[in-house]
C-alpha cells in the first residue's frame, strides 16, 4: 500500500534552514505529482509547494524564495529546502500525492529562540 514518511523536522531558530525528506513507497513515485503541506498549531491546513513529474514546481506566496521543493525518482523521495525560518512556519509538515489524497504522518517543525 501507499506510504509516505517524513523526515528531518526539528527545533531551530529563526534564519535557520532545515531540508525535510520524505520516502514513498507502494507506488510509481515517478508517476506522479507531489506535494508539501503544512498545518501550524489550531489552524487548517496550508498549501506550501508541489512538483510536477517533469520537475516544474509551484509555491505558496508566503514561502516563496525561501523554500525549494525537489525531488529524486531513483530514490523515491521528495525534499523541501527551507531557509530563513520565520516563526511563523511553525507546523506540521506533511507530503502528500495531490491526485490520490494519500499524505504522511508529518514531521514538525518549530521555529523559537
């Protein structure tokens, strides 16, 4: 079956950078678009970046210019870069395959000094 496993959140403090990774497995990763998402703490959830197949990629206007989606077919995994951590981008992180709706468990994130 679809799984999905996030990876690499944390503690940092502001201006920090974190790359987040998540594994996919159960299905032709390949094949379809990815996406990332976010839920901060009492809020819903939020959009933050996709990667088509061919690579083309799309931002949220809030995370534009500091995150950077990616992927790497061979290893079945999606990335996202984050640079300049704002307190704000305190949340959940989650990946998820748009077409389907299968999504991780997530990795948290918090940005405090």
């Amino acid at each position: 079956q679809v799984q999905l496993v996030e990876s690499g959140g944390g503690l940092v403090q502001p201006g920090g950078s974190l790359r987040l990774s998540c594994t996919a497995s159960g299905f032709t990763f390949s094949n379809y678009y990815m996406s990332w998402v976010r839920q901060a703490p009492g809020k819903g959830p939020e959009w933050v970046s996709t990667i088509k197949t061919d690579g083309n990629t799309r931002y949220a206007d809030s995370v534009k210019g500091r995150f950077t989606i990616s992927r790497d077919n061979a290893k079945n995994t999606l990335y996202l870069q984050i640079n300049n951590l704002r307190p704000e981008d305190t949340a959940l992180y989650y990946c998820a395959v748009p077409s389907t709706g299968s999504r991780g468990q997530g990795t948290r994130v918090t940005v405090s000094s």
